[in-house]
C-alpha cells in the first residue's frame, strides 16, 4: 500500500508535470493535466487517487464524503478520466464512470474516456517508472 502522496507523484512524473496540486474535501480531481499524449495528441487528463484512506474493495460508497467522487471527477475540464486505487476496484465504479463517461460527452459533444487503474497497474507503474 502506497500513500497517495507517492502516487500523485508517479502520474506527475510519468505526465511531466511540475505544477502543485493541493488536496481539499471538495475538490474535483487529485491532479489535472494537460500533458498527456493520447492517440498521438495532447489532450486533458484528472485523476481522482484513492489512497490508504480507504480499505477493501473500492465501491462508489468509499469515494468521497458524500459518495460523490466520480461525479466531482466528471465535472472536470478533462476529457480523459480515471480513478485509481490500491487495491481491486469494484465493477460498480466502472459501471458509474461509464454512465457520467456518456453523459458528459453527449453534453460536451466530444468523446469522453475513462478507466480505473488498481492496485496491480499502481504497482506496474512504479515498476515502470521508477527506474
């Protein structure tokens, strides 16, 4: 289990990016950027990090004060979102991030992707990245 300070830092590192990102209860993402190369483009990312914070399997219930997380993470200016944890990620985030995924890009006009990375992908980042 890694502090989502350590991961916040892999995906700046692997983005790039060099600005701060303060956390705060009611913020939309974890980090946002628009370093990222996506089928050969630059495009906008956010990332909503679950660290230690939370245990077990990760549901929508875990994500955030009032369980609203992935619909914080939607509203950002990003057309690229994922969630990640440390641990298994349950098939109710996916299906939640694939209804707001439609949503937002029926309202914004534009593809929307998203996906999760979980503790598995966290770790062969790292292993990726960390060289």
């Amino acid at each position: 289990n890694r502090p989502e300070s350590e991961v916040k830092a892999l995906f700046k590192k692997i983005l790039g990016e060099t600005g701060k990102f303060q956390d705060w209860g009611g913020e939309k993402n974890d980090l946002l950027s628009t370093r990222l190369k996506f089928k050969g483009r630059r495009t906008s990312v956010a990332l909503g990090l679950k660290g230690k914070g939370a245990s077990g399997k990760l549901t929508p219930k875990k994500m955030g004060k009032n369980g609203d997380q992935i619909q914080r993470l939607f509203s950002s200016s990003a057309n690229v979102l994922l969630v990640q944890y440390v641990g298994d990620i349950d098939e109710s985030v996916i299906d939640q991030m694939k209804i707001f995924a439609i949503s937002k890009s029926v309202m914004e006009n534009t593809p929307i992707y998203y996906g999760v990375i979980d503790g598995k992908d966290t770790e062969r980042l790292f292993s990726a990245y960390q060289r």
